[in-house]
C-alpha cells in the first residue's frame, strides 16, 4: 500500500481483513521443519528487518523499502521453527505510544476498538490479543513492548540490554532499545526469548558481563564464566513456576503514588495475592525517577536526531527533487517524516547543538547514572521491584494527538527501565470497565528469571 493511500482513518486496514489495522504486509515466512516454536505463529514489528519484505517502520520516508537481508532475531525465528505471518503496524520509526503516528493508519484496540493499543509496538500487542498471531516480536526504547502489552491484555517483555541482538533493528535511539517477546501467557513469552536471545558476531552491543550483573539472578548455577553469554546460561521458559514463596518484591513509592486510583486498586489487589502465595513486600524509594522522563527524552531525542540522518532521499527515502543538496534534503524530510518524527529531531538535534549539550544532553547522562544507581540500591533490598505497568488506562483513540506531553509523561513507569538496562515484564493484572491494567516486574541485569518467575504467579 502506499503512504497516501494510508493515512490515518477510522477505516484503515478494513479493506484487506485486517479489523484492526494490525499489518503492514502479511507475507509468510516458514520456519525450519523442526524446532521450540515448530507450529507457532510470529508477527513481527515493522522495524526489524526481513530480506525480501517490506520495512516501513511505520513511514511514509520508507515506503517500499525491502531490505536485502534479516535480523539476527529473524534468523533465529526461523531456525526455532516458528512461521513468520507478517510485519505489524508501529508508531512512525517508534516514535509515539499509542500507534497512532504510523503513515499507515492508527491501530485499534482489540479489547476495545475505541481506545488505543499502545505503542509504539501496538500492532505487535494487537496482533496476539487479536489472536492473529501466537507470538510476537516488538522493540522496546521506553516501555514500547511494555506499554500495548499492558493496554492489550498480553505480556511483554523487556530483556537486559545486550541479551538480544540488536543487528537489523533500524533503531529509534540505540543505548536504550531493546526487541522483546509478546504472548498470551508469559511461558510463551519466555520461550521466545529463550529462541532469540543469545550472541552475536554482528552486534557490538552483546554483553557477556553475566558475572558482573549477579550470576546467582542469571542462573541457579553461581558461578557462570565471563566469556559465556547469560543466554546461554539460562531456560527461561523454565522459570515459568509462578514458586514466589520466599520472593521480595519491592514496590517504590515513587511510581504507584502517581497512578490513577483504579489502577492502583488492581496492583494492590495482585501484590496481595502474592503475598498470599509467600512472597514479601517491602517499600523502597527510587527518588530519581522524578527526572528520569525529562533525562530519557532529551537522551532518546538526541540519539533520534542522529540516527535519522541517514534519510535524506538519496540513500533511503522519498527523492527530494532538483536543487542543492540542503533543499533537496528538506523537501525529502519534510515529505517524509510525519509530526512527532519532525517534533523528535528538532528537540534533539536542538538539545546537541553548541552551547545546549551540556546543559541538556549532559546533565541528562548524570541524570541516567542517578537512576542507575538507585534501581541498584532498591534491587539490592528486593528480588524484584513491582509497579503498575502504565499509570493510567488506554486512552481513547485520539485524545492524545493533540497533547503530546500528556504522552510523554505516560512513560513515567516504563522509561526509568531502559534508562537503567534492566530487564522487565508486563503481565495482566486484572480490568477496570472491561479495560485491562498491566503489573510490571523489574529485575537485576540479566535477572530475566526472576521477573519471569513472578510474571508467571500473577498469571497463576
């Protein structure tokens, strides 16, 4: 389909089946005969590469685009014998949190089509909710797996930075996105971590610093080697038990006290239930999380403003047309990026421009550490750290638009996560008017297990 023909309606995606405008292409990709995920069906987010089929990342700017090769989490989807059953809607280069940016139309809730999916992996999120696929694959910069998980039903998972490869993400902001699973239950959604995460030769940023990052809350095993990936080291379909008896889980003050209260009426009601089953609550306090919003988007924005340079019309992207190169090059931005891509780039080219970057983009990076430092500090009072997954439940389908901080301040939960590369699930916790309300769990580095081991007790 083409970018004009796709714009934003209530009416996208109806006229091919898709009630909810969950895809942008659906060309099948048939896995290995044999395999983990012999039998299942993967969506995958419009922002990772598939060889021979069309990567929009939700823009009119790549209108087209058919990669020459896959991601490494492709490969790794086809060798586990999974199917692929096509590329899902997302917001523009994952630059929103509704999927309401995309070129090609905003996706619907599946639980409620009047409301908003989530994003920027929405499509992702509606697609299992929706039943159209078993699995599948988003990428998460500030919560963007996290956030349609909780607004959909579902569960999503955010791993460690560095456990899944990176190569052929086209990346929104690289030091802090991450692909991660989506699935009904979270045994589904830890075996399809177990088939993508893992080393890689082609991503400079596979970590093998499992000792650093607590080997006992990477393995039973305490002593894993440095030069072995955590992934390697670990099941993590296998810590799917829901066993929380003897679990800390620390609730910081911070992040509950800021959600709507039927929201938190459902958290406290699942903490409850956990504790029920064994587990201990304790209060911790996370006091830099109050600028931790603020630090993520001048860090996201800068990174943004870098990495799309490359779309300039002439090596990818709408042609700009005759003339100098500077008007060429605005016409084919200009033509391309929608709204909030534009509104991103200004802020961070804006915030890395001479005589701003230390004011903005450097105190931001002492803000990162900060937060760092206390999710290390709560962590080492807690096994895990809960919260609700969003503050607040799925708006209607285009209140937002128009109010974009209001969207930005909905990350408030999620963001502080990637700011700190830790790993971190969404599972449902129950429903306020039929909408559901998602439980975040927040680990140690590499501490995937425990956060899919009480994923799984709020599932039981």
């Amino acid at each position: 389909m083409s970018a004009d023909d796709a714009r934003p309606d209530d009416t996208a995606g109806s006229d091919d089946g898709d009630e909810f405008n969950v895809f942008l292409s659906r060309e099948t990709v048939a896995g290995d005969d044999e395999g983990p995920l012999a039998g299942k069906t993967v969506a995958v987010k419009d922002n990772i590469s598939t060889a021979g089929i069309p990567t929009t990342c939700g823009s009119a700017m790549l209108d087209g685009y058919v990669p020459p090769y896959d991601a490494t989490v492709v490969e790794r989807l086809c060798e586990a014998g999974a199917t692929i059953v096509g590329k899902t809607n997302m917001d523009e280069f994952g630059m929103g949190g509704t999927t309401e940016t995309s070129a090609y139309g905003p996706t619907k809730n599946p639980v409620d089509p009047e409301h908003v999916p989530g994003g920027s992996s929405g499509g992702s999120a509606a697609a299992v909710a929706a039943g159209e696929a078993d699995l599948a694959l988003g990428s998460d910069t500030g919560g963007s797996v996290r956030n349609p998980a909780a607004f959909c039903g579902v569960v999503g998972i955010k791993p460690t930075y560095g456990l899944v490869s990176r190569y052929g993400l086209v990346a929104y902001a690289n030091s802090l996105e991450q692909i991660g699973p989506l699935a009904t239950t979270v045994e589904d959604a830890a075996a399809l971590l177990d088939a993508i995460a893992g080393p890689d030769e082609h991503d400079a940023t596979t970590r093998y610093d499992a000792a650093e990052g607590g080997a006992a809350a990477v393995s039973d095993a305490a002593d894993v080697p440095d030069d072995v990936h955590p992934a390697d080291a670990t099941e993590y379909a296998a810590a799917a038990d829901g066993d929380v008896d003897g679990m800390t889980i620390g609730v910081p003050t911070e992040l509950v006290e800021g959600a709507d209260d039927a929201v938190v009426d459902v958290f406290e009601d699942a903490l409850a239930d956990l504790e029920a089953r064994g587990a201990e609550t304790v209060e911790v306090s996370l006091p830099s999380v109050e600028h931790a919003v603020q630090a993520y988007y001048v860090i996201a924005m800068s990174e943004a403003s870098s990495n799309l340079a490359r779309f300039d019309g002439v090596r990818y992207g709408i042609d700009g047309g005759e003339g100098n190169w500077n008007e060429s090059f605005a016409r084919s931005r200009e033509e391309g990026f929608g709204d909030e891509v534009k509104r991103r780039v200004l802020l961070g080219t804006y915030a890395l421009s001479a005589g701003y970057h230390d004011k903005y983009y450097k105190k931001a990076q002492d803000a990162r550490a900060w937060v760092k430092q206390d999710f290390d500090e709560a962590l080492a009072e807690a096994d895990v750290l809960a919260t609700p997954t969003m503050p607040v439940l799925p708006p209607k389908r285009g209140e937002s638009l128009d109010d974009p901080l209001s969207l930005y301040l909905m990350d408030a939960n999620t963001v502080p996560v990637n700011l700190a590369n830790l790993p971190a699930i969404s599972v449902p916790a129950g429903e306020v008017e039929g909408l559901p309300v998602g439980m975040q769990f927040v680990g140690p580095a590499f501490g995937e297990e425990t956060v899919i081991r009480a994923g799984s007790a709020v599932e039981e």
